[in-house]
C-alpha cells in the first residue's frame, strides 16, 4: 500500500512541475481538453492508465 501512496505523490509531484514550469502552456492543453468530445479524453485516460499499468508491471516483474 506504500507504494500506492508513492506512486501517487510522485505523480502530484510531476502534476506539480509542469504547472509551475509551463503555466501558459498547461492553460491552452487544458483549454484544448475542454473542446475535445468527452469519449476522446475518456480514451487517451484510458490508454495513460494501460500505460502507466504496462509500465509498472514491467519495472515490477523484472526485479
């Protein structure tokens, strides 16, 4: 369960550093997330989740 919460800090954290480093850019991608269909975001959430899964799972089962 530890792991949870790091993995959850960690992406805050990252969340984090691109608001501060690219303030005008995270407002126009969030405005251009705003205009996409609503089965668009839900898709590429999904696929960053599969993602995000695929990757731990990797790092995970090679040690």
């Amino acid at each position: 369960m530890s792991d949870f919460f790091v993995a959850v800090g960690l992406a805050i954290a990252i969340e984090g550093m691109l608001y501060a480093l690219f303030p005008e850019g995270m407002k126009k991608m969030m405005m251009q997330v705003l205009a996409m269909p609503s089965a668009s975001v839900r898709t590429a959430g999904i696929t960053a989740a599969m993602i995000g899964v695929a990757l731990v799972w990797l790092v995970r089962g090679a040690m």
